[in-house]
C-alpha cells in the first residue's frame, strides 16, 4: 500500500489541470495506514468521547476496528450510522441542532475528507477563507482591511439555511466533473443519506451537508466554490476603467500651488525676504489643503470595481459605483444562487448599506473611514492619510453580550436618575466549586478569547471595559468562595499589582496570574499549519506517536506481546484522581490515551484494574 502522503501528494499535484478526471479513489480506503492517519489527525478533537447513535466512542480504538471497517468498505456492505441529534444553546437564547455521528464513521469521513481536500483546495479563490487551511475569520478580515479601500456600497450576504440546503444533486453534479469513480462518489452519497436519530426515531435527510461530519465543511466549500467562481467572473465584466480621474478640486489647487511655486522660482532675486516668506506660508496653506482633499474623484462614474469576500455562508461585497450598481449586484447574485445553487438569500440579513455607515461581518462592523487627517512618518515629513480606509470595529452589544452569558455583569435600572443602566460585575456561583487555579484559569480563558477574536478591531481598547468587569467578577466569585469580602481577596491575592494564584506541583510551586497583557488593537493574523492539532503536537512531541503505540503490540499496563491492542481514551486528565496505578501511569506522562490489550482495558473498565 503507498503512503497516504504520497497518495495526497499526487492528488494534489493534478488538481490544476482542470481537465483532468480522478479515478481509482475508492480503493484508498482499503489502506490502513489511511485509517492510521485519520486516526491520528482526529484523536485530539473534542467530542470524541461522547457515543453516537451506535454507542460506541473513540475509546477501545484497535487494529482490528480499522480492519473490521475495511472489510465493509471493500464489500461494500458499509453503511454509515445516522447522527444522533442533540441541541446546544444559541447566543440568542434559541438552540442550534448538532449531530454526532459514529465514531467509526468519523474515521472514514476523515478518510474522505484528506482525498477531498488534496483535489479542491489548490483550485478554491483567495477570497474563500472558511474551514480551509491556513485561513480563519481573520485572514478574512485581512483580506478586506487590504482589498476594500474607497468602496462606496456594502452588499451583506447571507444565505437562508445554507448547510440544511444543499441540493444533493447538485453536489454530486459538481463532483462529478473531477471525480470519475461512481464507489468513491457513492460512499459520499451514503454520508449525505445516512439521516439522523433524535429521540430514538430515524429521520431521513433529503438535502444539506450532515451536521456534525467531518467532510460537512468540505463538502459545503466545494458547493459555494461555485458562487466564488461566478463572482470572479462578475466582476471581469462589472469592473470599468484603469484608475479614478484626478478630483477637480484637487487639480485646481495643485495649479494655485505649482503658479505660486514657479513665481517664486522666477522673482526669488527679485523680492524681499518679507515677501518670500509670505508666498512660501501660502504654499505651505495651500499643502494642508490638498492633504484634506481627495487626490482621485470619488464621484467618477467611469470607475467601477467590485469585490468579494467569503466565510462559510457569509459573504461580503463591496462596491466602488452608486447605489443602483449595488441593487443590481445583490439582484444578479440572489438570481444566481436561486438558479444555480438552489439556495435563497436572506431578505432580512441580505443588506444594502453605505460604505461610511457599519456593516456586519464576522462578527466585526466594518466602514470605510471619512478622515481628513495627515500623520508624520519616521523621518519627519507630513503624509496625506487615505480617506477610503477600511476601519473594523468590536460592536458595544457583543461585548456585553458575552459578559451577560458568562453571568459576569447584571444591569440595573435606576429609576431615580431617570432609568439610567447601572453595570454591576458579579459573581458566578457555578465556579465556586472549582480549585482557585481552576477559577482563574477560566477566567483568563474567556478574556483571552474575547481578545483574540477582536484584537483586530480598532477600537479594541473598548475591550478595557470588558478585562474591568471580569476581573471584579472573579473577585467576588473568590469572595464569595472563601465567605469574604473583596478586600480581603485582593491583599491575599494581589502580588505586584497582578492577581496571582500558585499551586504546587512535583517539579515546585507554579503560579499563574490573571490577565495583564492589555486591550490594545494588534493587526498581525497568525495562522498555523494545522491549527486544530498543533497545541497537541508541540505537547507530545518527545512521546512516541500515538499509531506507533497502537500497532506496537505492547500492553502499557501487563506489558504482555500482543496484537490484540486497544486505546483506551479519557476526556480530561484533572478527571482522573491518581489512586490506580492506571491513572498515576497516564498522570505520570501526561497522556490521555494508554494502550492495552483486551483483557487489561475490559478489567479498566469494570474497575478490576491497578
């Protein structure tokens, strides 16, 4: 059997050639050191440990499971199990559905998903950033802040229950003009056809990407490609001229100042130094002007652009014309995801909206600056600060939001002031319970997340209001834990002006502190190689590889030769309390998986094992 990377490297090394059919696809799943591989990129993920329709888990991970699912696949008897529907809470207040599927589906999705992404990704746009490599929200955001300058019109798009719509055929259509293998494209229809089990009743699913697959994302991506195709295309034929035309006003002062400048040149002999000195301040007045005046006519009509930005199902367009270009685009785009796609736009988030006002995007509001104002550079010289500017913002709401879900904030209303909004930050009683690192570990968690997401903005110092509320949350959350009052916490805890907690561990005692770093805007996007693994990788990187263990036929616990291995798995390594030997073992090595053979894992199980 070849290595996947080489069999991915192929893949990809054709992709180009948009003529060329893929075939022979299926038979890479009867090679285990795919399975091997898929195992190993997924292991890290959460929800692992949670069973879906079928029962089973990652946990109990073996040779013979892979082999077992190869089997079916090669008769073609493999039948993927339908998800098990469960709902999780929206920041609106309503539930969002979320299916879990079989773990062992998880692994032949995964599969699936390496050959997918090694065909499609080479050939999807730049301005395509959602659930691909490299790309994120912000590369995104990036991409706009680069690319957006002097739109006039925003077209905010969204697409009605995109993933729950999807026409299958559709798909398959679109898979079929690189995919000429009908196993490899059936087993696709087998994931997109397995339905979902939700109360213990089967439904079917008749369209949409099956929620909570691994190859949803994919799938979704080579489905909307299309839309990002077509606006490539539309903008060829909407973009109109080279370069906007010089502003009128402009010009007309740059020639007041180049007469002023030449009569100078001509009488400099002739004057006094009085009257230089008056001709030279005109000049300098007349440079402050044209610093504050548009050098480009933004009312030129014989300039026209259009750009497109996508994240999943959200999209961005700005244009450089007038506000009926705009209607027109909206319309041409709506009419093109109706017919081609068999989607529909959103009336009420589909939003036509002036470059100077906000629009909504990720998360951000995004507008394009009005400012008049010059900056000095390095060496000393005055320079022109460009009006069409993209500047992101952090809405006040979503901030807010945030510290109200995480029960952090309570707001009052003082009626004897006119019903003016008193904030109160508060404690959490559902965190009292926890360790001190515990408590502060969350907290530092949930400010570092606000951060990170919105770092971006420029107005992130507004964040500032955020780190306050939730420090004195924490405070009184302590407070409370310890039955005391704040004053008393913050001496106890308070260390050169940082809240520090230390506990101890084998090495010595370790401290943490809360959040110091500050609310500043940081524009820098980094983006990792892999960055659903890469914290797992850096952390396990001396270890011997998780696959090398399972086919290493060694017993972690007995130490018995056999080939008979299986992984055991666990959620979290604070969950266990170190009384085994077992779980001094996993402690000991910082490991949330143990390899064992049959019998050690059956008497871990029933609590026989030490």
């Amino acid at each position: 059997m070849r290595s996947p990377k080489n069999v991915l490297e192929s893949l990809t090394s054709k992709a180009a050639n948009k003529d060329y059919h893929y075939k022979r696809l299926y038979r890479n799943v009867y090679n285990p050191a795919f399975f091997l591989l898929a195992y190993e990129r997924i292991q890290v993920k959460p929800g692992n440990m949670t069973a879906g329709s079928d029962g089973k888990t990652i946990d109990g991970m073996s040779m013979k499971r892979i082999e077992a699912l190869i089997e079916k696949l090669k008769d073609f008897s493999y039948q993927p199990k339908p998800a098990r529907r469960t709902y999780i809470p929206k920041a609106n207040g309503k539930t969002r559905p979320l299916g879990i599927p079989s773990f062992n589906d998880k692994l032949v999705q995964e599969v699936v998903r390496m050959i997918l992404e090694s065909i499609y990704e080479p050939t999807f746009q730049d301005n395509s950033h959602g659930f691909r490599p490299k790309q994120s929200c912000h590369t995104a955001l990036q991409y706009i802040k680069r690319n957006y300058t002097g739109v006039k019109w925003f077209v905010e798009g969204d697409i009605k229950g995109c993933f729950d719509h999807v026409d299958h055929h559709v798909l398959i259509q679109i898979l079929r003009r690189r995919i000429a293998d009908e196993h490899f494209i059936g087993l696709i229809w087998k994931f997109l056809k397995a339905g979902y089990m939700e109360n213990w009743v089967y439904y079917n699913t008749y369209s949409g990407t099956p929620q909570g697959s691994l190859i949803s994302p994919i799938l979704a991506n080579i489905y909307l490609n299309e839309l990002d195709v077509f606006m490539a295309e539309y903008a060829k034929s909407f973009n109109h001229g080279t370069r906007r035309k010089i502003n009128p006003a402009y010009q007309k002062l740059l020639g007041i100042r180049r007469g002023k400048q030449e009569w100078l040149k001509r009488n400099e002999a002739k004057i006094s130094e009085e009257k230089r000195r008056e001709v030279m301040a005109k000049i300098q007045e007349l440079n402050g002007y044209l610093r504050l005046i548009p050098y480009s006519d933004p009312m030129d009509t014989e300039y026209k652009r259009i750009v497109y930005v996508r994240y999943a199902d959200d999209f961005l367009i700005g244009v450089i014309g007038s506000k009926e270009d705009a209607r027109q685009v909206k319309s041409d785009v709506g009419m093109f995801i109706r017919k081609n796609l068999h989607l529909e736009m959103s009336q009420e988030k589909t939003l036509i909206t002036h470059g100077n006002d906000f629009a909504h995007f990720l998360g951000y509001l995004i507008t394009i600056s009005r400012e008049q104002n010059s900056t000095r550079t390095r060496t000393g010289f005055t320079r022109r600060t460009y009006v069409g500017k993209v500047k992101l913002y952090v809405p006040k709401e979503k901030w807010v939001n945030r510290l109200l879900s995480y029960g952090a904030l309570k707001i009052n209303c003082d009626k004897a002031h006119g019903n003016k909004e008193v904030w109160e930050p508060v404690r959490r009683p559902g965190l009292m319970r926890l360790d001190d690192i515990e408590i502060l570990n969350q907290y530092n968690a949930e400010v570092r997340g606000m951060y990170n997401y919105y770092r971006l903005a420029n107005n992130a110092t507004v964040l500032n209001n955020f780190l306050y509320v939730m420090k004195f949350s924490m405070y009184k959350t302590f407070a409370a834990k310890y039955r005391t009052n704040m004053g008393k916490i913050i001496r106890k805890y308070c260390h050169n002006g940082d809240f520090t907690v230390s506990y101890p561990t084998k090495n010595g005692t370790k401290s943490v502190v809360f959040y110091n770093q500050g609310m500043r805007h940081n524009g820098k996007v980094v983006v990792s190689e892999n960055p659903d693994i890469i914290g797992r990788a850096n952390e396990n990187r001396r270890y011997t590889r998780l696959t090398d263990r399972l086919q290493g036929h060694i017993c972690e616990s007995c130490g018995t030769e056999t080939e008979d291995i299986e992984i055991h798995h666990i959620r979290k390594l604070k969950d266990l309390s170190g009384k085994a030997e077992w779980e001094r073992h996993m402690i000991a090595r910082k490991r949330k998986t143990m390899a064992l053979c049959h019998s050690c894992h059956v008497k871990l199980h029933n609590g026989k094992l030490d």
